[in-house]
C-alpha cells in the first residue's frame, strides 16, 4: 500500500451541491497508553491486537455510510481524535485515507489532523503520517514544568515535548498546534509566563489553551474531595486568561475563539465546522456527528467497543439519535456556538435562517449581557470580559 499521498490521492474542488450535507469527519480513537488524572474522555488502555481490529472496524463503518447515503461528499477536513490516534500506525491511517478517497474524494487543501503525543512518536513514525496525508499536527503538551506533567499524569517530559516539535518540523509538518492547560494545581502567574514562553520559543502555529476542568468519575475528582487538589479561585483564573490572551495576541496570535489562538491562516478549520454548526459525519465508539438539515440533528456511537464491534459485524448503524432541534433550540445553540467565536454571529445570516433577529428572539439574554455583548459590523461578539464569564450568560439564550 502506497503511503505517499500526493501520488495516490486525487483532490477534488468541487463545493457540495447540498449546503447542509456534511463535508467533515471526526474518527475517534479510544486509545490510550495510560489514562491522565484529569481526564473523563472515552478511552482504554488495549492491545495492538485490538487496535488493529478497530482499524477494520472503522473502515467497515465508512463503508456503511457510504453505502447508506450519508457519506456522499467530498471531505474538506478529517479529524482522528482521541484518546491517542498516534497510537495508529501510519499505514493504518493512510489505509482509512485512501478508502475515503476511493469512496468520496478530498477537497483540495483538505485539512488532515491528528493528535498526537510527546514522549510517544519517533521521527520516521511521524514522516510516515505526513506521508500518509496528514497535514496538521495537535500536540498534547499541556505544561512545560515536569513536576504538573506528574501530577496530571501525563507521560511525557518537557524535554520530550521540545523533541517533538523539532521533529514534527523535520517530518515536513508546517502546521503545528499543541494544548496548553492553565489553572493547573499549585499554578502561579510566574509558572503559566514560563509555559508560554517556553511554547513561543518553539514557535507553534496553532495553542489551545484550556482551564483545567475537575470532572466527575476521575482521580482529580478524588483528590478534590479529600482537599488533596490545590487549585486556583476566580481571580487567579482570570489572571491566567488575561495573561495568555495579552501574551499570545503580543506574539501575532490571532484569539479566534474562546479558548484557541493561531497564527494567520492556521485556524482549526475542522473545529470551525462545530462552531458554526455545519454538518459533521463521525466514526468510532464515543464519537458525534450532526446533521445540518432543517433544524439540525445530532447523534452518538456509543462509548462501547463491545457494542461498537457487534453492530458492524452485523452490518448496523451503531449510531444512536441524541437530540433532534426544533426552532428555538437551533437558535439557542447558533448563538451559544457561534458567540464562542471572534467573528461572533452575523445578523443577516441569523435573521435570513430563522425569519427573526437576535434581538428579537433574546431580548432579555441580551439585556443581561449588557455592554459585554455588542453588534459590530453586523455581527454580535462577546468582547474578552464577557468571554470570561461565558457561562454565566450564555445561560440565558437556552
């Protein structure tokens, strides 16, 4: 099998006949070498046995979408997220890249990531994806201080981290992204400046920053109930986010979205498909897909490999219906996405879509938004304070 994808992968410019039809993909791949402290996402410490029938099993329900109508469309951008998708082999990733190109195409300049971890991939595993067709690259740094990569568990080094960017760029990636996590355990202002100085140096062309989340079901949560966890108040969090934001927007980021940074041209373009609400196939046990039709329509595969496996040896969807939107609930979910965003949510759009202004459908939401939630150049935009307390008034729209 061929893993040089300008050889074998025909691109395709053509833009969907069907507006709402899906041009996206997410594959999930719940792997992983260890589970981090902090983490409540789908995934298993498994065998390469298992991961290589998962492989087959993705590829058998490509095939059933294909077959189903549903993955009609060339693809603009491909997601393999996890969990570890590095985990994968390149010849298995090119292998699900070149069924979908025999089955639908790629758009040219289709954006290919993949998530990967430090600590985990050498050079020629990661020429091997770029060869496969990968193009953008999201590392899970998180921190660069070896004493918080400890206790979030994570298995990689500073060092390793600093390696892996070197590498990634010797690999021919030229779109590089990683994640940085702030309000971390014992964090102050002078250790978040060290990270993204440290993260500047290695000149990333994409960060997401996230604020540390205590979820429910994990050993953080734990430790927070024993007082074992030592995490930031308000005011050291705004700190941090205020920090990050002058820090990156000073280096020629752009703060395109609530909690993510690039450098022009380098956005995430799959996850824009998600805050503007456009159409989203997704395989793999845990994974989501959404239907732009009508009002919109959302479905699951279940976090369940056992379940994920008999369905497609049986030839069935083994997605499940989550949520079908009426008017209103589009409407909520178009601003509570779209507000998430710089470019915020264009008037004329919302009005030609549901017959009705912002103003009209939320009044009062927009009342309690005050001077934080403003129409500029037709479009309302949270400014960075209102970013802030996000979930304190987004409440109010749904």
């Amino acid at each position: 099998m061929s893993l040089i994808f300008s050889a074998t992968f025909h691109r395709i410019s053509a833009v969907c006949d069907n507006p709402a039809a899906a041009s996206s993909l997410y594959v999930h791949i719940p792997f992983c070498s260890s589970k981090c402290l902090y983490c409540d996402f789908f995934s298993r410490v498994v065998s390469r046995e298992q991961r290589d029938e998962y492989v087959g099993l993705l590829g058998r329900h490509l095939e059933l979408l294909h077959l189903s109508g549903d993955l009609t469309q060339p693809l603009e951008t491909v997601f393999f997220g996890g969990g570890t998708p590095s985990l994968l082999r390149p010849e298995q990733v090119a292998s699900l890249l070149e069924r979908l190109n025999t089955m639908v195409g790629l758009a040219e300049n289709a954006e290919i990531s993949l998530e990967a971890n430090p600590g985990k991939v050498d050079l020629q595993r990661l020429r091997g994806y770029r060869q496969a067709g990968v193009n953008r690259l999201s590392l899970g740094v998180q921190t660069l201080q070896d004493d918080a990569l400890r206790q979030l568990g994570r298995g990689h080094t500073r060092c390793q981290a600093e390696e892996f960017f070197d590498r990634g760029r010797q690999a021919g990636f030229d779109n590089l992204g990683c994640d940085l996590m702030f309000g971390l355990p014992g964090q102050t202002p002078d250790l978040l400046l060290q990270d993204l100085e440290g993260l500047l140096r290695l000149q990333p062309d994409h960060l997401s920053c996230y604020g540390l989340t205590v979820e429910p079901g994990t050993p953080f949560a734990g430790q927070q109930r024993r007082g074992q966890l030592d995490l930031p108040g308000e005011e050291l969090f705004r700190t941090f986010y205020l920090m990050i934001h002058e820090e990156l927007t000073g280096a020629g980021f752009e703060h395109y979205e609530i909690s993510n940074y690039a450098r022009p041209g380098r956005l995430c373009r799959h996850n824009m498909t998600y805050w503007q609400r456009r159409g989203c196939h997704g395989v793999g046990a845990g994974a989501h897909a959404f239907c732009a039709s009508g009002y919109g329509r959302r479905r699951w595969i279940p976090a369940d490999l056992r379940r994920y496996r008999r369905f497609l040896q049986q030839g069935r969807d083994p997605a499940a219906r989550l949520e079908s939107f009426d008017r209103l609930g589009a409407m909520a979910e178009t601003l509570y996405l779209g507000l998430r965003c710089r470019q915020g949510v264009c008037e004329n759009g919302f009005r030609e879509r549901f017959d009705v202004t912002v103003a009209e459908a939320f009044p009062e939401a927009l009342k309690h938004c005050g001077a934080r939630l403003r129409k500029q150049q037709g479009c309302w935009r949270f400014d960075l304070e209102g970013w802030l307390l996000y979930d304190h008034f987004i409440v109010n729209f749904l």
